[in-house]
C-alpha cells in the first residue's frame, strides 16, 4: 500500500518536474511568468490525440511531432508576447498579461479545432498498457514509462544547460544579460531556443499526462499552471534540480493528504506547502536569495 | 551639543571590515566635506546614518537622539534627507512630482483630511506647491517640472535629486557625490548654492565629493575615510597637507588629490 | 415588447456587471499604485459574499450589517496577514496571494457550514444596480482625492523606488498594508453586492482564472490613473457583446485585443485616448517595473 502511493507520488512528481523545469528556466532567464506554458502543455495532449485518434498515426509518431510542433508554439509565443516588451524593458506586469492573452487564444483556437469536450485515447494506440508487478506492488508500464522519460529529460536538459554552448548561453543570461551581450552571446537566439527546449518539455508533459489519465481537454491548462509556479517557488526560481525537488514535493504532499486526510483537500496540499516554504525560505528550497524581500 | 554624532561606529560585511570604529560629529549650520579613495566606506557610512543599514557597533545619534535603532523613514521624520550616488529618481513621475513626494513629511494632514477635502489638507497642499515651485526655482528646473524625471541630462537629474531632497525641509541635508557628471561651470554653480543654502537657511549640509577643488574651496570642514577608518579631519587646508591623508591618495593611485 | 423588456434587462445586466468589474479592477490597480501585484481579490471577494449571505440567512441581519460584517471582516484578515506577505515582492507577492485565494476556496468547498461545493442557496437578493454604481462612483470619487494627497504619491513613489521612499519618511511597509487592507474591502464589498444580486454563490466563482481577469482589466486600461482600470473593465466586458455576431471566436478576439494593447500601448486604453487626442499627451504609465526590482537594495 505505502509503496504503491510511493509510486503514485513519484510518477505525479515527475508529471510537475517536466512541466515546472520549462517554467522555472524561462523565469530565470528573463524573470517572468509565462501564463501560456498550461496552454502550451493542453496543445501537446490534444495534438497527440488528433494524430493518434483521427489520423490513426502511433504514439510515438504523434508524440515526436506534438513536441515538435510545441517548441514551434514556443518560439511563436515569444516573439508575440515576450520579444516586444522586452524590447523596451517593460517590467514584470505586462508579460504576465500578455503570456495570458496568448493562452485565451490558444485555448480557443484548441477549442474551435478539437472540441471542447474531454476526449478519449485510443487504447490501440497506446503502448505500455499492461502493469508490471513487483510483490504486491502494481506499477502500470505508462507510468514506469514517463517516469523514464522524465529521468532521461532532466538529465539531457541538465546536460544542455551545463554542459552545451547553449546551455552555456543560457547560464551566461541568466547571470547577467548585458555582460552576456557583451561576451558575444547571441541573445535573441538563445531565448528563443530556450522558448523551444521549455514549450517541448510541456509537450512531453501534455502527451503522457493525457494518455496516461486517458482525457485531454482544452480545459486541461488551468490547473497545471497555477501548480507549476507552486513548484517552482518552492523549489527555487530559476533552478532546474529545484524544479524536479518541488515537484517531488508537492507531489508526496499531495499524496499523503489523499492518505492521510481526504482526498478534498489534495488541491489544496500544495499551497500549504509552499505558503510554509515563503515564510521560512522565501528565495524556495535550491534558490538563490536575490530579491525575493523588500 | 553636535547636530550629528557618531561614536565608534562599524559596519562589516561578510568579514570585510566597510567601516570601522569612526568617531566624529557634525555642528549644526556648516558644510562638511567627507572625502576618500573608492571603497573607502562614505557610502557606507551615508546608509548607516539613514538607517539604510544597521551597525554592527556604535552608535548614531542626532540632535541627542539614538538613530541605531531607527527605521530609515523616523530617521528621515527627524529631519534627515539625503541624495544617492546612483541617482535614484522616480523616473516614471515628473519633476514636479518628485518634489512633491519628497515634500511628504510636511504634509501634516491624515488621508481622512485629504477625501473630505478639509481645509488643512488644502492648505498644505497648496504650501506644499509653491515650495516646490521656489525649490525648482533654485535648482533651476522651473522649465523642465511637466517632464518625466528620466528624461532630464545627468546634471539636471542631480539637480533634481537636491531640490526633492530639500523638500523635506532638513536639518541635515547629506549629498553623495552631487557634482558627478557635472561640468566646471554646473559645479561652481551648486557650490555656490550649497554655500547660500547653508548661511539663508541655517541648514548643515555633508557632502561626499571627489572633486577636490569644490571640496577644499567649500568645506568648513573636511572628515577623509580610508578603508573604513577614519584617517584625518580638519580643515581644509590642514587636511590637504595631513602626510597620511596624501599617502592614502598616492598610494591609492588617485591623481584628483 | 417582451424582446424590448429581455433586450433592457440584458443591458441592466451587462451595466452591472462592468460596474462590478470596474470595482475589482480598481481593488487590483491600489496594490500596483504602490508597485504590489496581489492577487489577492478573489479571495477577499470570497470572504465578502459568504460574510454577507450567511449574516442575512442565517443571522437574520439587515443588507447594511451584511456589508459591514464583510467589509470588516476582510479588512481585518487583510491586516492580520498583511504584513508578512508583503515582505514579498514580484511574482513571490503574486504567487503567495494566488495562494492565499486559492486557501480559501479550499475551506468555502470543504466546510459544511459554508455549502460546500454546492454553495449557498437562497440569498436575499437585495442589490439593486444602482447600489454598485453608487459604490463603482464613491470609488472613483475617493481615488481621485487620494491620488492627489501625499498618500497617494507616496503609494507611486513605493512602487518606484521604496528604498528612496523610505528616506523621503514615507513608512512604506504601513502605508503598503493599509493599501492591502483598503483592497480588500473594496473587493469584499464587490462580493457581498455580487452575491446578493445574484441568489446563489459557489466557491467556484472565485478561482485563478477569475483573479487574472480582473489583473487583464487593470491593465489593459492603464495603470496611469484609476480611469484606466475602470475603462478597462468596462470595455473588457462589453467587448464580448459588440463582438456577438464572432460568436465562438469572441475569445480570440479578447485575447488579440489584450495582446495588441499591452504590446503597443504600455499606458493602456487610457494612454491611447491621450494619443488620439492633442494636448493632453503625457508621459506613460509609471509602474513599469520599479528600481528595486532589477537591483538589490543598496
């Protein structure tokens, strides 16, 4: 029983890490909350759905080109509601806005092309159907899966960031921007491969959310959203092993309010914990505490 | 009884000693110059008087009274206001309305006077606007008071950061660094308006200033900080021939002394 | 003439419902006069409509006692919680409040006494539109008043640069709870007219997307003066209607227009007028981002 709510929470966790990484890499970079990554995430599942159901294409075929065509969305989010403002440093407030148009727009464009109601996967399109046993614990082979494909893209993403001139890109902004400018960085570039790797980990996100529940809406982004910036705080904006340790976090507080309390208050399991986190560590867990108090 | 005193007071930062055991005043209607190489703490010493930071030793106090323990704002009540090395306007507000708010402490009507329109609050209001008028009048800004903040030239902004500081009517104005970015004929101007200020008003005026013409011609009296500590103070002439405080010059590569 | 009775009522409706979110709007725009995003509203509006409806259902209190109770209510939870939350700042400020909403749909879906998620059924429907427009004018009236006092620079001056503020004596962490508290009963207020227009409230109406809503209000209207928030709300609801005949691409619409006017005109719909008409030109909006913002303090 423990173990199995062990599995539950770890696999949850690796839901909120894909997810909040991209969040958390965007906020470090350029300080802002882009309110369209839950949109972004909703495209990937309902897109993966659209090829697997009505275009009788494979998971992984629909998968490959729902990410693909995620980190396309990315890079058109960015120039349509980042790159203006940040042409003319426009503070923190109005891309929060306009990250949140461009979500009502990709919400009602999901909802004019897909419908808007929940709809259902094909289950022949699906691999990793059977579970896999181990004693008295059942591990479904879908989340055994992601939670693979989580592992391995953190990892890669971890690698890029460290280890790549992208990467190395990236940290460089993150730092400073105008010493980056200065040391020859391509700065547009780099955001905008940022906007890909971050909109692609949501649709990785999205896909294996969706199949996994069996059901993918428009409606799907809402909640991921305000989860996402639950994580990413705690676990230190701007930090990408934060992101994966807040996930992890909100997701075993998740679960043991569902064990322990009642499943009501699972919603509410992760702003407890992240209102507990401001009040002791405000800069979250893996952060940096650079003007987070007046 | 000095205007400001300072008695042993230190401030560390990470190990590093910023300003260490000064002990020094301030009488009340003079000019006082506080002078050094860079990093030798005046800033430092400028946040610890305003409550901007706290000491770790020591203690500030002002007309008497203990500022250690003071919020920047009290401070600022007790008739303390200064300016910043990096100017720091209200770049979004017009001139006018920087020295509008830094008139806030003048204002002496609560905001229930201000919605029921009560006569205090009017006439407050309207005290208020003509001395910012007679302050932009001083600093030479009457053209520019319709203008956003951040579109005035760096001597204009500096110009404006001293007028919205004086709005306040200070005892104790403290300038950091004012003539910065100035050309001759701009500082020589504010030299002479400092001086004015100080014999009109009764004002006492301490300036941190790296140009040492304007400070030796100016100054009643000059306090010279190196790595936090206080190495001589006098006047000015006494100071300028003090052998430590031309090593401290010297050795420190500064060619201005 | 039941088309013409349906046709005004519908309007009557559509007034209201501006007016309202003007009010919300302009319970946003006092926190970002001083520079604080709080998303805080929802949550507050919540407290009001359930303070009010149950003091009428259940305590058998007059109207005016309902709103005082919320108003009272939510202005002293404000103060309580107030201080600590707002040593926050930025997107912390925001989150955490986010939060704090989010807490107290939790406890309206999960406490019996409050309806669960059912809600609550049968309250008195005693607003009348007039009554949100007195409020909405009142409003207007008190921020017009404050934005010319020292109270109201003082607020402009926090959300600029709060340490410069504090040496000019301004005591920037009262003055930013007491613009919180003011927030709160004004959005409080919102909640008990809203919940006594309508017979029926749920925790449901209070959620996330709602907060942002009125933020977009806020801002797509412009942050120089409280006509912005106001005009924003107001075309922001009425847009959906002008657009009717795009029928299920009104949300496109809503979020082009958004994005068009952030992007394009950093004073908003306000900042637009001005552009169109000569001679009252100023400078844009003065929340943009404050100074302490990009550098720590010093």
């Amino acid at each position: 029983m423990i173990a199995q709510q062990i599995i539950n929470a770890l696999s949850q966790g690796a839901y909120y890490a894909l997810f909040a990484s991209g969040l958390t890499l965007i906020f470090g970079v350029l300080d802002i909350l882009n309110l369209a990554h839950g949109a972004i995430f909703m495209w990937g599942a309902l897109m993966s759905w659209f090829l697997m159901a009505e275009m009788g294409m494979g998971f992984f075929p629909a998968l490959a080109i729902s990410v693909v065509a995620c980190g396309v969305i990315g890079i058109l989010l960015d120039r349509a509601a980042f790159k203006p403002l940040r042409d003319r440093a426009a503070g923190h407030l109005p891309p929060l806005v306009s990250s949140l148009a461009v979500s009502f727009i990709l919400v009602n464009l999901a909802e004019r092309f897909f419908g808007t109601r929940v709809v259902r996967f094909p289950s022949d399109a699906v691999p990793f159907s059977g579970t896999l046993e181990l004693g008295d614990v059942r591990l479904p082979m879908l989340q055994v899966a992601l939670m693979c494909v989580s592992v391995v893209l953190m990892f890669a993403l971890w690698y890029m960031v460290e280890r790549t001139k992208v990467g190395r890109s990236i940290r460089a902004l993150q730092e400073n921007p105008d010493v980056a400018r200065l040391m020859g960085v391509d700065v547009e570039r780099t955001i905008a491969w940022m906007f890909v790797v971050a909109s692609a980990l949501a649709g990785v996100a999205g896909v294996f959310l969706g199949v996994a529940y069996n059901s993918a809406s428009p409606y799907m982004g809402h909640w991921i959203d305000l989860k996402g910036f639950a994580v990413i705080i705690l676990g230190g904006m701007g930090s990408i092993p934060g992101a994966v340790l807040g996930g992890l976090l909100i997701a075993f507080a998740e679960t043991a309010t569902v064990v322990y309390l009642s499943s009501d208050y699972r919603d509410a399991a992760a702003f407890v914990v992240l209102m507990a986190m401001l009040l002791i560590k405000p800069s979250g867990l893996l952060g940096s505490s650079r003007e987070v108090r007046a | 009884m000095a205007l400001l005193e300072l008695e042993g007071v230190g401030r560390s930062f990470g190990g590093v000693r910023a300003v260490n055991d000064i002990t020094t005043g301030v009488e009340e209607g003079g000019l006082f110059g506080l002078i050094g190489p860079n990093g030798a703490g005046k800033t430092t010493l400028f946040n610890l008087i305003t409550g901007l930071i706290r000491p770790d030793s020591g203690t500030v106090s002002f007309r008497g009274k203990p500022l250690t323990r003071r919020s920047p704002e009290k401070i600022a009540a007790l008739g303390i206001s200064r300016t910043y090395q990096t100017i720091r306007l209200f770049e979004g507000m017009t001139v006018r309305q920087n020295v509008m708010v830094g008139g806030h402490l003048g204002g002496r009507y609560s905001l229930l006077d201000a919605i029921i329109g009560r006569r205090g609050f009017r006439d407050a209001e309207r005290d208020l606007s003509d001395h910012v008028d007679s302050l932009l009048e001083t600093v030479d800004l009457s053209a520019r008071s319709s203008d956003p903040a951040g579109t005035l030239s760096y001597g204009e902004q500096r110009r404006l950061e001293l007028a919205r500081a004086l709005a306040a009517r200070p005892a104790l104005l403290m300038l950091d660094e004012p003539a910065a970015g100035m050309n001759g004929r701009e500082a020589q101007d504010l030299s002479t308006l400092l001086r004015k200020l100080v014999t009109e008003t009764g004002l006492t005026i301490l300036i941190i200033e790296h140009n040492m013409s304007m400070i030796m011609k100016l100054c009643d009296r000059v306090i010279v900080m190196n790595s936090g500590e206080k190495l001589a103070e006098g006047d000015p002439a006494a100071v300028r021939n003090d052998r430590k405080v031309i090593e401290a010059y010297l050795g420190g590569g500064h060619a201005d002394a | 003439m039941g088309d013409l009775l349906q046709f005004l009522a519908s309007y009557n409706y559509l007034a209201y419902l501006a007016a309202l979110n003007a009010i919300l709007a302009l319970s946003v725009y006092i926190m970002l006069m001083a520079g604080q995003l709080s998303l805080a509203s929802m949550g507050f509006m919540a407290i009001g409509a359930y303070t009010s409806a149950l003091l009428m259902i259940n305590g058998g209190m007059p109207f005016a006692v309902g709103l005082l109770g919320a108003a009272a209510l939510a202005g002293l939870i404000a103060l309580a919680i107030g201080k600590p939350i707002l040593r926050l700042k930025g997107v912390y400020l925001a989150i955490t409040t986010v939060g704090f909403s989010e807490l107290i749909r939790f406890l309206a879906l999960n406490w019996d006494y409050l309806g669960g998620a059912m809600g609550l059924n049968g309250i008195p429907q005693t607003t009348r539109t007039w009554h949100v427009f007195l409020y909405l004018a009142i409003l207007i009236f008190l921020f017009h008043r404050l934005d010319r006092s020292r109270y109201g620079r003082a607020l402009r001056a926090i959300g600029l640069d709060e340490t410069a503020a504090k040496t000019m004596g301004i005591p920037t962490a009262r003055y930013k709870t007491l613009a919180f508290a003011a927030s709160a009963v004004m959005a409080a207020l919102a909640g008990s007219f809203a919940a006594h227009y309508s017979f029926y409230i749920s925790p449901g109406e209070y959620n996330f997307s709602q907060a942002v809503l009125v933020l977009i209000f806020a801002v797509f209207g412009g942050l120089g003066t409280h006509w912005g928030p106001v005009l924003g709300a107001i075309a922001l609801t009425l847009l959906p209607e002008v657009f009717r005949f795009l029928q299920d691409w009104r949300p496109i619409i809503y979020g082009v227009s958004v994005l068009l006017v952030v992007i394009f005109f950093p004073g908003g719909l306000v900042g637009l007028f001005k552009l169109m008409i000569p001679g009252t030109r100023r400078k844009a909006s003065p929340i943009a981002g404050g100074k302490d913002e990009r550098h720590g303090t010093a």
